[in-house]
C-alpha cells in the first residue's frame, strides 16, 4: 500500500466535537457534525475504507474514513469525497474500480456512514493526514504517529524546521563576576600593610635603633595599621615598605 500523501478538505464538511460513541471492538470514538453527502460520497468512502483497512477491525475503518475526511476538509486535493479518494497515487491501486467481494461488505459500509455522520477515530484528529502499512520504518523525523489501527500507522507530517534556540544571556553575568570586590573604606589600606608586611622583604631599617619591621609579624602590622598608632620609626619604615610595592597601590 502507498504512503499517504496530500492534504485535503471542503468547506462543506463541518466541524465541532459534539459526543463519544463506542466501537464494537471496545475502543471510543469522538464525532463531529455530519457532512453533507450524497450516495455517490458513501460509496467512495467505503471503498477507501475497504481496500485499505483489515476489514475486521472497525477501528480501523473508522480511521482511514477519519484521514479521508481530514484530507477533504483541509481543501488542498478536491471538493469531495470521491476527489479524496480518487486522486491519483494516494490510495490502494484500482480503489474506485476493484470490485469489492467480501462478506465484510455491509459491516463496511455501516462504519463509512457513520463516518459521514460525523464519527471519528480519537487518535487520528484533523492534522492525521497519513498512514502506511504497520511494520514499515522510514527514516524522516518529521512522521509524528499517533496510532496503529486495522494494520495501519496513522501520523502527523510535522515541519523539519526547527526553531533556533536563544542564545544564554550571560554577558551582563560574565562582567558581573569578573568585577573586583568592594571593600569597606579603611580596609583596603589595612590589608595592603598586612600584604606587605607578610610577603615584602624590608630595606635596611633607617633608625638603628628602632624594631625591624620584618621582624613584626602580619597579624601585629595589622592590628597597629588599623589602630593608626604606629610609632614614628614603623610608620617612616611601612612608607617605605609601600614605596617599594612592584605592584600598583590600591585606591
């Protein structure tokens, strides 16, 4: 059986669910308004129906006569049902002229009136266009299948192109966080003393008679920069500590 292709519809078909009814073999259908048809638009159904579905399973049937009526009512491939069925290359070789020798033949015949009449599968809603044979595989990504019934898988021809996703914005996060630590007025000075004392040797001690500043560890340096209480040989001594920073001071 030929993949399904096409999208067709009438204005004359109208739609708006209305109730449920239940199938013979259990599974519950949902039903639109009838369609306007004449014999002529049932017997065509029925053929559709009749070639293309295990004719034992209602579900089934109701299903193909579902994509038909889909297909009618999108409006793309002819005005009637016997348009849909008839376009070339899109259902069962000889649908509109094969005799139809089977037992199965009323059964089908009731489940394309109750098409007609406004019955649909659940699982084949208006955008279910297509169908093929169960068990064969294809290797498009845009078939989005929504059931197998009667030996067929019914689906959805999706778009192939995908919306392209925003780029992060991370640029107002990036420049946050390459920003520098504020600190509290006083203690940048105080940690800059504590820094230098740590890591900084000292020059020559200017007053022979003073404390070697090297030889104040970094926790007292500290504690006398944030008392600003220095002597005034540590005080000339830490200037020239600063003076011989590498690095630039901080402001």
């Amino acid at each position: 059986m030929p993949i399904v292709i096409g999208i067709i519809a009438s204005p004359v078909v109208m739609s708006g669910c209305n109730s449920t009814s239940k199938l013979t073999d259990g599974v519950t259908t949902s039903s639109v308004r009838s369609y306007g048809y004449t014999a002529q638009d049932k017997g065509c159904l029925a053929r559709a129906m009749f070639f293309e579905s295990n004719r034992s399973s209602r579900d089934g049937l109701v299903a193909v006569g579902s994509v038909v009526m889909n297909r009618l009512k999108s409006g793309e491939h002819g005005e009637t049902v016997c348009d849909v069925v008839g376009q070339k290359g899109q259902f069962a070789p000889g649908v509109m002229t094969r005799p139809m020798d089977s037992k199965a033949l009323p059964d089908v015949t009731a489940a394309a009136e109750a098409v007609l009449k406004g019955e649909r599968h659940p699982k084949v809603p208006e955008n279910v266009m297509f169908f093929h044979t169960a068990g064969l595989k294809f290797p498009y990504k845009n078939m989005h299948y929504t059931t197998v019934a009667g030996g067929n898988a019914f689906y959805e021809k999706r778009s192939r192109r995908k919306a392209q996703p925003a780029a992060p914005e991370v640029a107002e996060t990036m420049m946050a966080a390459a920003e520098e630590p504020k600190t509290l007025p006083g203690v940048a000075e105080a940690e800059l003393v504590a820094s230098v004392a740590a890591t900084v040797p000292a020059p020559a001690p200017i007053d022979s008679g003073s404390t070697d500043i090297a030889a104040i560890p970094a926790e007292a340096a500290l504690e006398s920069a944030m008392s600003f209480q220095p002597t005034a040989s540590q005080a000339d001594q830490i200037g020239a500590l600063i003076l011989n920073q590498d690095r630039p001071v901080i402001q």
